[in-house]
C-alpha cells in the first residue's frame, strides 16, 4: 500500500507534537512543514528531520494530507485551500475562529470529497474513550478545565482555548443539542476573556456547569456524569475513571437506605497516547470521508456554542475589552 504523504503546517508547540505523532505511524512519510515564521526551523531541532517549504501551496503539492497546527485565526483559510487542492485535512480544535467559517469548511470538504477532521484530542483520551460507552442519559454534567497561564492559546479566549473540549465531550456524551445558555467570565491577566463559566440546557433535558480558566495555580482536568443511579468522573488529566451506580434495593430493605446500595463500577481504561490514536483515526477516514463530516459537525456545534457564550459575556465585560 502506498504510504500517505503528511504535511504540517505550524510548527509550533502542537504542530511539533503532530509531527513528532505522525513519525510514529506505520503507512506515513511525513513530507514537510510549513510555517511563515522563520524561527521555526529552530524549533524542531531534535525532532525527526522536516523538510521546510518555502510556501503553502509548495508544500500541498507534495502531500496526501496536511495536520493544520496554525492559530485558530487562520484555520478557515488554510484548510478551505487545502481541501480545494484535494487535500485531506486535521484541523487542530477549535475547528475555527467563528461558526461561519467552520460551516464554509465543512461545505469545501464536501464539495472535494476529502476529509475534514477536528483535532479534538480529549475524544481520543483513553479514559474518555473508556467512559464514554457507559453513560445512557446524563441528567447533570460538571466539568472544570483549569490551566496555570501559558503564552500559547491567548490568541483566542478561553472558551475556545479550553472550554471548547467540554463543550465538545457535552455534546458528545448528550448526543443532544444545547438551547439555553448562560454564562459569565472576566479577562483578568489578558485582554480576552481568561475565565469562565457556562450553564448549558440541553434539548434532553441535562444540564451542564462547565468552568475553565487559564490563571490558575493547578492544571485539572475533570468532567463528571450524573445519570440516574449512575455517577461517572473522569480525570482527563490522570487518565483515570471514578464510576458508582445504585443497585436496586432488595427485598425488606429499608426505603431511605440509599448508602447501602451503592456499589462501585469498574472500568477499565486501555492506556494509549490520544495525539497519536487521534491520528490514526484521521487515516482510518481517509476510505470514507463523509464519516470525519459527521464528526466534524459535533465540533462545529461545540464552535456554535463557545461563539454564544462568548457573545453572552460581551455585553458584561468593561467597555472596549475585546473577546
């Protein structure tokens, strides 16, 4: 089978990582990189060898597939190019900057009948892809995404920073569509918004609090599940699994004996490196991608959603901050 030719474009902090990931594939020759800032180079010494092209449209011309690692603000531009040269896309998430830009991808990806996948790494957690199979019907979801302040991310707020993978998981374990929303946040070390909070209604009828900051001391990464008789936690971060569920009260026994009942529920999470099963679950599209459209969907809802939240908070920031 002929190996798929790979481009990354953004050789920065994730963009190193992909190509890094992609080096690890069987099937794979990575062919090149490309990035306009001439540090870059600089940046991937140690990893495996790149070869830098001089333009876009250079690189695109000797590539299968390209793994968009570019700031969010110039997702849209690069991968409407690259489907249009019929070039498979991975987008790193948010699948852009605004939901209009994500609808006009998704439109190009179709119209080239290539792939357009949504690098939401967290799908791909092993224990996410552990958990996620066991929940039925949430009733309540609680998620918080802390992060000490870094300088990479801020060129966009902190929905689509990091609330955008809860966002996502939501949307996911709920298989359901968000109609009511409200939100708060504040900017507090950069201009944009740094945290915030959400509470999601959902057509299903669950409700979702979801919190995230980038200033905080500690990186957590936690999304818990209430169900009825069942209590899901995940810790994206440990990659581990706290699961509960009430077994039925037996006969004789007491009405409020609830504590009794409870009985924890075993499940157990396959260790894998997400990046790289995210990325071998992009070449597993490339025979079909009308499969990554649907998923990419999923993510542009999740766009949908951080872009309301963020137009909600608007309104009650000081005049003339910029979310």
């Amino acid at each position: 089978m002929k190996a798929v030719r790979v481009g990354v474009v953004g050789v920065g902090h994730l963009g190193t990582h992909h190509a890094r990931a992609w080096s690890r594939i069987e099937g794979v020759t990575i062919a090149g990189a490309y990035d306009p800032d001439p540090g870059a180079r600089g940046r991937t010494a140690g990893e495996p060898a790149l070869k830098f092209f001089d333009s876009f449209e250079a690189l695109l011309d000797q590539v299968d597939l390209v793994s968009i690692a570019a700031p969010t603000p110039a997702h849209a531009d690069l991968a409407i190019e690259s489907l249009g040269r019929g070039v498979h896309v991975l987008v790193e998430k948010p699948i852009a900057a605004h939901p209009e830009q994500g609808e006009r991808m998704l439109q190009a990806a179709r119209h080239a009948e290539r792939v357009l996948s949504v690098g939401h790494v967290e799908r791909h957690n092993p224990a996410v892809a552990a958990a996620l199979p066991h929940l039925r019907s949430p009733k309540f979801i609680e998620a918080h995404r802390l992060a000490p302040p870094v300088n990479r991310g801020i060129d966009v707020d902190v929905v689509l920073d990091l609330m955008i993978h809860d966002l996502d998981l939501t949307l996911l374990a709920t298989r359901s569509r968000i109609v009511e929303v409200h939100a708060v946040g504040v900017p507090v070390l950069t201009p944009r918004i740094d945290i915030a909070n959400a509470r999601l209604v959902l057509e299903s009828g669950c409700v979702a609090n979801l919190t995230a900051s980038r200033i905080s001391r500690e990186k957590v990464r936690k999304i818990r599940f209430f169900e009825s008789s069942e209590y899901l936690s995940i810790d994206c971060l440990n990659r581990t699994i706290e699961a509960y569920s009430l077994a039925p009260a037996s006969a004789g026994a007491e009405a409020g004996d609830w504590m009794g009942r409870i009985r924890p529920l075993a499940i157990r999470v396959t260790e894998s490196d997400p990046l790289e099963s995210e990325l071998r679950h992009v070449l597993s599209l490339l025979a079909e991608p009308a499969r990554s459209w649907a998923e990419s969907e999923t993510a542009l809802d999740a766009l949908r959603a951080a872009d309301l939240i963020g137009r909600q908070i608007a309104p009650i920031l000081p005049q003339g901050i910029p979310v």
